[in-house]
C-alpha cells in the first residue's frame, strides 16, 4: 500500500458520520445547452485565450493537417513533441525518448490528444500525454487533437461522460493559457507557466479510432 491509499484507509477508519451527496438534477437540469455546440467550443476558447482550428470537411489525412496547422500557428517552433505519433514533415520527438520531465524543458510545441471538450468553458479532458504528464505545463504552446464528436454542452454532461469511460488514473481539464487580472485590473496570458498553455485547438472531424498510433 503507497502513502496515498495509507492516507484513505486513514480516513475512513476515522470517518464517524457520512452524508450522502446532494442532489444535483436540478442544476443538471437548468446546465447550459447550445444550438451549436462545436462554434460555442470555439467561442469559449478563444475567450480562454486559445483558438479552435477546425479540419476541413472530407479531410481524411489528420496527421497532415495537424503538421500544416503546427506550420501555419507555430512557423518558429525548433522542438516538437509528440504524443500522437509521427507528423508528416515536422520533426516530431515522441515523449518516451526523454528521459525525465526536467527534459522536456524547452518544447516549444506539444501535441496531445483530448477525450473530450466542453462548450460552455471551452475545457478540454486529457488523459493521454505519453511518458511524462509534464508535457502538458511544460510546453510553450499546446495542441489537442480533439474529435468534434466529443465536444459536450457542459460539465455536467463531461462528467458523465468520464464516468462511464474508462479513464486512466490521471486526467486535466485544460482551458486556454494562464492567467490574472489581479494587477492594474488587465488580464495577462501567460502570467505563470507556460506563456501559451493553448494557443491552437484543433478539432478534427474524424473518428478517433482513425488516427490513433
């Protein structure tokens, strides 16, 4: 047993009353629904300080549009890291060949996959970052490779959604890049960590079964 379970078990010998919990239908009920939940996505992210990229339709190479949108977004961008697979043109390393976090200092560009987004606050689930979870803060700028058919209206819906999944001992909803408006009252991205935590989102038409490594 690791220190966490120890910590649990601790906790639930010394638990003397349990209270059910509360009753959420209602706000489940009254939860934000769009008549367009893929441009609603998109707005709520670009308010977030990152940008959906729609694949256009038909396109049945995503690899190659996600190394044109890396091109087109990132034309400076020296480091690649991948935990999609290869990116046809883009010099891409893959997360394993790093031998600890502490060496992914300086990616410019990571790309990762994402489970599922949210419209209302434009977050994205992600479960799936290769070797390292670092990958995902440590990055200048992120790109998720998201199926459009995964995009739910709320986080009551996405929560559900992850309940009947089976999902990974670890996950993060992710929306757009650090921020404050604690100083002079101006919002600043990039306040802490990476500067650009999302700056480009794509959102793929394709089944993701099609696309996976």
């Amino acid at each position: 047993m690791g220190s966490r379970e120890e910590i649990f078990e601790k906790l639930r010998r010394n638990t003397r009353e349990v209270h059910e919990y509360p009753d959420l239908s209602p706000l489940e009920r009254e939860a934000l629904v769009h008549e367009d939940k893929i441009a609603a996505f998109a707005e709520s992210l670009r308010a977030a300080g990152g940008k959906a990229v729609s694949a256009p339709e038909g396109e049945e190479d995503v690899r190659a549009f996600i190394a044109r949108t890396i091109h087109e977004e990132y034309p400076e961008a020296h480091t690649v890291v991948s935990a999609t697979g290869e990116l046809p043109g883009v010099p891409a390393a893959a997360p394993e060949t790093f031998a600890s976090p502490s060496d992914l200092d300086g990616t410019d560009v990571a790309v990762v996959r994402g489970r599922l987004g949210v419209a209302e606050n434009g977050a994205v689930w992600i479960d799936e970052c290769g070797r390292h979870r670092a990958l995902l803060f440590i990055a200048e700028a992120l790109v998720i490779v998201l199926d459009r058919n995964s995009v739910v209206d709320n986080m009551h819906q996405a929560y559900a959604a992850l309940e009947e999944a089976e999902v990974p001992s670890f996950g993060t909803f992710i929306s757009g890049p650090s921020k404050t408006a604690d100083i002079e009252q101006a919002l600043v991205f990039g306040a802490r960590g990476c500067p650009g935590l999302i700056r480009s989102q794509i959102v793929s038409p394709i089944e993701p079964e099609m696309y996976r490594s």
